[in-house]
C-alpha cells in the first residue's frame, strides 16, 4: 500500500513538474515583428531578453510589407507585437481590427504625438519614437558630377538630377508613403500629384526598405536617397560623406508606432514588451545606442546627441488621422501605382 501511494505521489510530481515546464514554456515566448533597423532590431531583442527571460523569434520587414503579412495571417495570427515602422500603417492596421487594444502604464510620460497616436487609434497602438523627413546626398558624388547642391522638393524634380535619386515604394515602405503623403500635404493634391509625376522621371530605382537609398548613398551607389533625416545622420556617424537636407517648403514626420497584434498567442508577454519598449530604461538604452537616432518617444528617456533636433526644423501640421485611413491609403497607393510608377522614365 505505502508502496502504491510513494508511487503515486511520484507520478503527480512528475505531472505537476512537466504542466509547469508547459506553462513556462508558453509564457516565456514572443514573436515579433520588426521595421525599424535590422541593427536596431537585433539590439531590442537582445537586451529584453536579457532583462525577461523571455525568448524572442524576430522578423525584420519595412512596414507595408509587415501590414500585408499581418492581414494575410489575420484568421491565425502568427505574430505578437508589431515594432517601428511609420505610424500611418499601424493607424490603418488599428481601423481593420487586426492589433490589439492597450494602453501602457508609461502612458502618462509620453511626448504629445505618441499620446495622440494611441488617441487616434483607439489605443490599439502608440508612438515609440518621431523623425523628421528629408533626404540626404554623397558630398563626393554630388562633386564628381557636378551636380548643384538641392535645399528643396522642388529641386528634386529638376532635370539635372535624372537618374540621380532612389526612394523606396510607398507600398512596401513606410517611409516613401510619408513621402507620397508630405508631398500632397505640401502641394495639394492635385499639384502634389504632378509632382510625383516629376520625381519619378529622375528615380534610378524604388527600392524596397525606407532607409535603403541612403545606404546607397552612403556605399557611394546612389547620389541622392529620400529617408527619414535620422537614417541620413546615422550614415554621416559612420564617417561615410552623407549629408542632411531638411526641404525649405517644410516636411513631414513619422511617429514611428508599435502595436500589439490582434489575436496574439503569447498576449502576456506581448504587454511586458509593450511597457518594456517605451520605458524610460528601455528608450535610453535604443536611442542612445548610436543605431538608433530619432527622438524617443518618453520624455523621461535621453535621446542621441546628434539626432535631429525637431525644434530647428519646418514641420508641416501632418494629418495622421486622414492619411491613416485605410481607405485614403488605398485610394493613394492605387493611384500611385496606376498613374506614376507606369511612366515609363
């Protein structure tokens, strides 16, 4: 009898000993979705799991990549939480019911824009961290070329530069559909429209990535990259011969976003991540790191010395609400498609 019962207690042991490696097994996984910098992304997953435990399968895409991924898995959501990228997709992903809402206990210390982020997308998403757009160019090629120095959009449409300019597609990259947005914004639409028009004649490639025609820029395979200012100073730290331009019309901005996503298998995790990502803690550490150079989100965080300082540049008053709109973005990304990348250049 003692020997039946020693035997059983033993076997509950066991099964008690094997549901909690399950359940902690369960709850000590994330998957996230990545689109801000490859480098930045690998930095985040290092040091949160350092600090949780918690173990990370990470995916770095641009931002319209990652909405496209998140609606095609929207009957089984694969992923947990939706990190960086431009705000407006993340808005887009709010309205379509595919991200979750939650608002963070470090709410309270977050800059206005990244508030009024969560606000406009009914908390199913938030600012991380703002950049100005703009573009920048290598000094030695602009010199070798002879080409003129820009200091406009304007000038960008100018004949002297064809062949000279990358930016990325707006359907894939969240940074070229800011910049299909800011153009509007500036110009009007239908002079916005015709800009494009203009800009595509001189585009020598629409690349995937947002920050990629920089990076060319900064190998010295590209003369002029359309970017985010942060991606063009970070290219200048690296002692490559990148510089800035802030467009004198004025520029729009991002207010890069992270969502959790609807459906999310490991929910618990997917919140500490969230807390985690626009602590002060966390913030300092991104964008300090010298990789990361916008302006953080929490005004409790320390932002990079040479990241831009937003208060010396000419913002324009973006419309996050109508541009985030999913129909809007449709409507812009299918007229982009039919009536300005067909140009044949």
């Amino acid at each position: 009898m003692k020997t039946s019962f020693k035997a059983a207690k033993v076997f509950v042991l066991i099964a008690l000993s094997f549901l909690i490696s399950l359940s902690v097994q369960a709850r000590g996984r994330l998957t996230l979705y990545c689109s801000v910098g490859a480098d930045v992304c690998e930095l985040i997953v290092r040091n949160f799991q350092k600090e949780t435990g918690i173990k990370v399968a990470m995916t770095r895409k641009s931002s319209g990549e990652t909405l496209a991924q998140i609606k095609a898995e929207s009957s089984n959501p694969k992923g947990d939480v939706w990190f960086g990228g431009t705000g407006d997709p993340h808005l887009t992903a709010s309205q379509e019911g595919l991200t979750y809402k939650y608002k963070s206990k470090h709410f309270d210390d977050l800059r206005p824009a990244a508030q009024q982020q969560a606000i406009n997308g009914n908390y199913k998403t938030v600012g991380i961290y703002v950049g100005a757009l703009g573009y920048g160019y290598n000094e030695d090629l602009m010199k070798s070329k002879g080409l003129p120095i820009p200091s406009s959009w304007d000038d960008l449409t100018k004949s002297v530069y064809k062949g000279h300019i990358q930016m990325a597609n707006p359907n894939s990259s969240g940074t070229a559909y800011t910049t299909l947005a800011t153009i509007l914004q500036i110009f009007g639409e239908t002079k916005g429209w015709e800009y494009m028009k203009k800009l595509h004649l001189n585009i020598n490639q629409y690349t995937k990535s947002g920050s990629a025609p920089i990076k060319a820029a900064g190998r010295g395979e590209n003369t002029i990259g359309i970017c985010f200012q942060h991606d063009a100073v970070k290219q200048a730290k690296k002692g490559l011969k990148v510089k800035v331009v802030s467009p004198s019309e004025g520029t729009g901005y991002e207010v890069g976003s992270m969502s959790i996503i609807d459906g999310a298998r490991n929910l618990d995790e997917a919140k500490i991540f969230y807390d985690w990502a626009v602590s002060p803690a966390a913030q300092t550490l991104i964008f300090t790191s010298g990789i990361s150079l916008q302006v953080p989100a929490n005004t409790k965080a320390s932002a990079d010395p040479d990241a831009p300082d937003l208060s010396t540049i000419n913002l324009i008053d973006y419309d996050f609400q109508t541009y985030g709109n999913k129909k809007k973005r449709a409507q812009l990304l299918s007229k982009w498609d039919d009536d300005v990348s067909t140009i044949a250049r």
